[in-house]
C-alpha cells in the first residue's frame, strides 16, 4: 500500500517535535570539502572554475552523482604550485549515441594519454609527467573521437553535441598508492551519497572533510551513523570518525570522535548538540582520516547525517528550506485577501514596465529629484513595494521570468540565455487568452517583443518600435485608441517603454529637466561605443560627465512618466480608470558608474537589482496609500495578474508558476523570506538578497562578495575575508537554491509517495514530522 503525506506544521515551542532542518547528505554538492587531492565533481559549484571550455551547464541536478556532459573537447583547469608526477583518475561514461567512443588527452598541449571508453561509467587512469607541467595553471584537455546528439531522435528537441559525461577527476602525486585504489570496480566515488536502506550514507575517502555553515535551529542536534564502507570492510582497514563545530572562525572545536575498525560493530544512531543559539551561525565538519596503521582504505560512511531543531516544517527563519523562496501561503493567509479578490472581480488590468529602470530614481522611492509626479500619484493611490527584485538583470530573462513566473534557469533549461524563449512554456497571457480576456501588447523595445517569442500568447501584439518608434510618446497614436476599441471588454493590456534605457537622449525639455545639458555631446550620449570604451577602461568618465549622464537619465525617466499620466488620461476619459487595475514596474535596474559600470546585464549591485512595483486600485476596491516591505521578485506578477483575473490554478499555472500572488501580501501576508537574480552568460554571476545581507558568487571565476547591506547600503566593504562563516553559510544557501531552480514537480503531485516501511524510516529519522500518518500495510 502506498500513501500521499503531506507534512502539518508543528509549533516551535520547547515540547515540539524535532524536525530536519538540514539533510547533510542532500547538501554535498554545496558543502565545502576539502581532500589532499585534488577531486572536482562535475555538476556542482565548487568544479565550475575550473571547467575551462567544452561542458554544458546543467539547468538542474541530475538524480545520482552529479556530472556534466561535454562536447567534442573539454578542457580543464588545474593549479599546481610545483612540477612532479602526478596521476588522475577521471570517472567518465560515453554518450549512449556514440559506439567506441575514445579521447586524447593532453595536458598543456602534449600528450599524455589515450583512453577507450566502455560501454558504461567507468574510471580511467592517466599518468601526467611532471615535463608536461608547469607551475601555477594547468590545462588538461580531452578530445573525443565523436559526437551525437539527442535531436538524432526526431522526438526530441535537444540540440547539444555531446561526448561524454564527466562525473569526478581526482589527482594526486604519484607517489599516492591510495589513488591507485581508486581504480578498483568496488572502490567509492569521493564525496558521494549512496542509499542504505531509507536513509542516504555520505561517503567519504579519507583523509577528507566535508563542513557545512549553517544557521542554528533551536535545540540544534546533530544526528547520523558512522560505519566503514563496506569495501574498506572487506579491506581489513580501520578509519578515524570526528566531528567538530566552528563557532568562530578559526576555531573547530571536536565535538566526537571514534576509531572503527574492521571487526568493530557499527555504533547506530548518534547524536552531538551543536553549540550556540538559535540563528547563531556555525561550521560543522564531517572527518574521516586514517589511523596508525595507515590511510589507506580510510573510506566511511556517515549515514542519514542530519540537523534537527524545533522548528515549523515551513519555518525558513531559522532552517533551511529547501527553497528560499518558501512554500506557498497556508489558507489562512489566503484567506486575507478574500475581501480584496471579491472587490476587484470583474476589473480590467493594464501593465507598465519602464526598461532599465532603477527603483532608487523615482521620487516615490526617496529620489530628491521629482523625476515621476505621476508614478507618485499612482503610488499614493495604490501600494508601493518598497523591496522588489528582479531574477536577471538583462530584458530576454527577466520579461521571460515575468510571463512565465519561472526563474530563468527553469524557462530556459538547456537553451542559451541568449535564445528566444523555448516554447511548451505556459505564459501569463496564454493563460488569460484560454479564459477569454482580450490581451493586448504594446512594445517599444524590440527585445520584448516576437524577436524572443515574448508575444506568446497575446490575442493582439503590436511593435511598436518597429509601427511608429521607439519613443516613450509612440504609445500616444496606439495605446488610447486600443482602450477606445475594447472598453466594453474584460482586458489586460501590457506597456512596454525603451525609457530610460540606452540611449540617454531624451528629448526637450527633458533633456534640460534638472540642469544643463553638458558636457556629454549628442553623439556621445547616443553611442553605445562610447560607454563601452569607459566599462571597459579604455576611456574614463568625469564627475561633469557622470553628473550631466544621471540627469540625462532622469530626464528619459521623466520624459516616460510624462506619457504615463497620458495613459492614466487615457484610461479616464473612456471611463476606464476606475475599473482597471494598474501595475507599474521595470524588467531590471541600471548602472550610473556606482560600481564602474555603465548600463546592466554584469553587475548585482542595488541599483541594477531592486526595481519599483506599484500597484494601484479603483478608488475604494483595494489598499491606497500604503508602502509593504516584504520581498518580493517580478516571478510574483504572473500569479498577481492571474489571481486579480481570478484564473490563478486553472490551466497548469498551479503547477508551472513558480512565483506567488502578491495580493496576500498587500492584504498582510507575509513576504519572502530572500530573492534571487542573476546576471548574463551561461556560467553567471548570482546574488541573494535577504533582510539584512547580500551575497554574490561569480560562477565563472569563484569570486565572491558579502554585503551587510544595513550598515553598507551602497556595497562598499566586502565582507567575505572578515566573516568567512556568515560568507561559507551564504556560499552554500544560494548554490542550495540555484542547484535545485529547475527541477520541476511532478505534473500533479500532491506530496510524496511512500511505502510504510519507507515512511515509518522517516519518521524516525525526523525527515517527516511525527503527525504524518503512514498506510496499514
């Protein structure tokens, strides 16, 4: 018999049940892990540095061990700080397309190797001649004898070239005879998890350690059971088990530690408490070692490692949610907004997005500058977000995330960020179209547009850029007309200006809006040459120049809210402002030489992530005059526009959108507890954002940034070499959240399917709460 559990929460009160706040096993992939050898994972952050050329990046991890799949060559990078033999062990399977597949394998361009691929994953050794090295970087490249494709099956749209599958590379000196026991068929794969029974076992070879930051639950425990593997067993070989926590940085601190040898019993289940208060924030370290007898065959298991603590199975304040974005809102706080739903039923909504828009430029936001007079009055008579964010900084990911409230990660998958939005993703006008709602769309930049398939959807789209132009006055001959034409029918109508992106030219008088109109020349202004000879420090940029381009911005600002109030004139005159909900936003933010850069696209900074959000509503139908500080991200506008159309659910939306209605929020709810955006390329840079902190992790290079944005709001002091524990716990809460972005739930489910056995295992783990009711049989 099988059963459906659906967890209920239980309170966070000293009698409570302990709950797993973190699955230690679960979280590999994110922990720091260190090894004398040099060991890369393929498929998780900490490899990503190192993979040179040749690799896919993976939308989402694969079931297993990670891996990557690679193209016809793949290089890698590797730093050594002297010359010496040294061996690899490279763990790889041939694309099941591709019959005898073989690879050359140099290293800093000499050969040093030729291996022939079995059929399935296998583990090769490759000696690599200390001549062959250098000091510093190293560049190992594998050349494969052939590609295939998946596309070679007409039923299937995947294009990519594909070699093999890289799973782990680990080198050593070759004086390492533990390596060379890596080759054998029973041997573990290093920091890798393998089912025991219900619960997964962390391997690991030592001597090794794998520490996980992480922040306190109340009654912090760890719980897990150390054992040798079975091989190491079979080996005759004994290893050394610790455990410490780090309180501070610097010191780790043993909190147990045992000897097993290959006679020794298994101890079962045991359980350390960690140190510290709830929300203090500390390192656990998971040892294996080897013993007086030597290292070799150190290889231990540490079964169902996990953090328990008294918490509510949706607390995320204290734990660590398999989300930041939280799960969805319980009824009662959906509840809230009933009132708010039943008032706007029947209403018309229409959708402004400014491009390249930074919220701390309008007026509304603090701006000394009165930039948007009219924005101003919609934002006195509606709801202000004080904190949204946007998932991309770049217009093709961030309206994708916006139509199709997924992160680009999801909607984009294997694709290029570049490439048009893939189709069989559901739309937040596919939707309302299905309904019956008459959806119109009005674009001035040709990035919004058809170009990358982001008029899906739409009864009618119009070009506008391409029609009339791309000034922010084109919606003039279009956009009241449209409203003359439909005001007998239920709409959504969305807005799309250039301004005040690129070029900084807006036109009299807002050009001399807040001053004059010097020094930066007509054609500088309008040459996107010019801006990236100063990005790219080919040119520098003057306090004038930079003082007269932030009031040039200012002026386009101006120049579209001045058409905005246009609309809203529009809207009165045909009897429509109060029937209509409108929505102001901005895809991303902008630079201004804050941090040396100019535009968007590469930087994480505030200015570029935080857009404005307002929400205004019929007199009398919804909040006014109000300011909400929760987060919250432009993947929640899709579900908002939805729940307002009163369609939320219908169509697969429940299932594909992965955003939540803000109307919950606006109505008292809670907001998120971080967000999330990303950068260009497909190795980004990503930031998360939460109350207090911010975080940026360069996927490409390892570089990273902490930001206490409370006592540093512009971003200044970089905190990573002066708080490595608040930066290893942020490191590993956002690689935790991006690994997992786009894996999709299962069409339907409604919470997982166990057996009893499997369940009831569980429950005694503490990975299911103690309410959950498991089958008869």
């Amino acid at each position: 018999m099988l059963i459906v559990v659906a967890s209920a929460a239980t309170l966070a009160c000293p009698s409570a049940p302990k709950r797993v706040v973190y699955d230690l096993a679960g979280r590999i992939a994110v922990a720091d892990r260190w090894s004398p050898r040099d060991v890369l994972l393929f498929g998780t952050p900490a490899a990503e540095p190192h993979q040179v050329e040749g690799f896919y990046r993976e939308a989402a991890p694969p079931k297993g061990d990670s891996f990557l799949w690679s193209k016809g060559e793949a290089e890698i990078s590797l730093t050594w700080p002297t010359a010496e033999p040294r061996v690899g062990v490279v763990d790889l399977a041939p694309y099941r397309g591709v019959k005898g597949q073989s690879a050359e394998v140099l290293l800093n361009g000499a050969r040093v190797g030729h291996v022939t691929l079995n059929d399935l994953r296998y583990r090769y050794r490759i000696a690599l001649p200390a001549e062959a090295q250098r000091e510093g970087d190293n560049r190992l490249r594998f050349v494969f004898a052939a590609t295939a494709s998946p596309a070679d099956d007409p039923a299937n749209p995947d294009r990519r070239q594909l070699a093999a599958a890289f799973y782990s590379l680990v080198v050593a000196p070759a004086r390492d005879e533990g390596l060379e026991d890596l080759l054998a068929r029973d041997a573990p794969h290093p920091f890798s998890v393998m089912e025991t029974g219900s619960a997964p076992a962390l391997v690991e070879i030592g001597p090794a350690v794998v520490r996980y930051a992480v922040r306190l639950p109340p009654g912090a425990e760890l719980r897990f059971s150390p054992d040798l593997h079975p091989s190491a067993r079979a080996a005759g070989a004994a290893a050394s088990f610790r455990v410490t926590v780090e309180t501070r940085p610097g010191e780790e601190r043993e909190a147990w530690s045992r000897v097993l040898g290959p006679r020794d019993a298994a101890p079962g289940e045991l359980s350390v408490a960690l140190p510290g208060g709830a929300g203090d924030i500390v390192r656990v370290g998971l040892h294996v070692g080897g013993t007086a007898a030597g290292e070799r065959h150190a290889w231990g298991l540490w079964t169902a490692p996990r953090i328990l603590g008294r918490v509510r199975g949706d607390d995320g304040a204290a734990g660590a949610p398999a989300s930041l974005d939280g799960p969805p809102p319980p009824a009662e706080e959906r509840a809230r907004a009933r009132p708010l739903r039943q008032a706007t039923a029947g209403m018309n909504v229409l959708f402004i997005i400014l491009d390249a828009a930074r919220a701390s430029e309008l007026h509304a936001y603090g701006y000394a500058r009165p930039t948007t007079p009219e924005i101003d009055r919609l934002a006195a008579e509606g709801v202000l977000f004080e904190r949204a964010y946007t998932p991309a900084v770049y217009t093709l990911a961030a309206m994708s995330s916006v139509w199709t409230s997924q992160y680009p990660e999801r909607h984009h998958d294997a694709a290029s960020f570049s490439e048009p939005l893939p189709r069989g993703r559901l739309t937040l006008a596919q939707l309302l179209s299905a309904q019956g709602i008459q959806t119109a769309g009005f674009v001035a930049n040709p990035i919004a547009g058809g170009l990358n398939g982001l008029d899906r959807g739409f009864t009618e789209f119009h070009e506008v850029w391409r029609e009339i132009g791309s000034g922010g006055d084109s919606f003039r001959q279009v956009v009241p007309a449209w409203l003359r034409a439909n005001k007998e029918r239920r709409f959504f109508a969305y807005v799309h200006f250039r301004e005040p992106h690129f070029p900084y030219d807006p036109p009299p008088p807002f050009a001399t809006r807040f001053g004059p109109d010097a020094p930066l020349t007509k054609e500088q202004r309008r040459d996107a040459a010019f801006f990236t000879d100063v990005n790219q420090g080919r040119r520098s940029i003057s306090d004038a120049e930079r003082e007269h381009l932030v009031r040039l911005y200012d002026g386009s600002l101006a120049f579209a809210d001045q058409e905005i109030g246009g609309i809203r004139k529009a809207l009165q005159a045909e009897g429509l402002l109060e029937r209509t909900v409108i929505i102001v936003a901005a895809d991303h933010g902008e630079g201004l030489m804050e941090h040396g850069w100019i535009g968007h696209n590469v930087q994480l900074y505030e200015p570029l992530t935080r857009v404005p959000l307002i929400v205004r509503f019929p007199s009398g139908k919804g909040p006014a005059s109000r300011r909400v500080a929760a987060f919250a991200s432009l993947l929640d506008l899709a579900p908002t526009i939805a729940d307002l159309f009163g369609v939320m659910g219908r169509g697969g939306s429940d299932r594909e959108f992965q955003g939540r209605s803000l109307l919950d929020v606006m109505a008292g709810g809670p907001g998120r507890a971080a967000v999330l955006s990303r950068t260009v390329w497909d190795r980004p840079r990503y930031a998360l954002r939460d109350e207090r902190y911010k975080f940026i992790d360069d996927t490409r290079t390892g570089d990273e940034q902490l930001y206490d944005l409370r006592a540093d709001p512009d971003e200044r002091r970089n905190l990573t070499s002066t708080d490595p524990l608040r930066t290893a716990y942020y490191r590993e809460a956002l690689q935790h959240w991006t690994l997992g972005l786009a894996r999709p739930a299962a069409a339907g489910a409604a919470g997982r399917v166990f057996t009893r056995a499997q369940c009831e295992d569980l429950k005694s783990l503490g990975y299911l709460g103690p309410d959950v009711k498991c089958p008869e049989n």
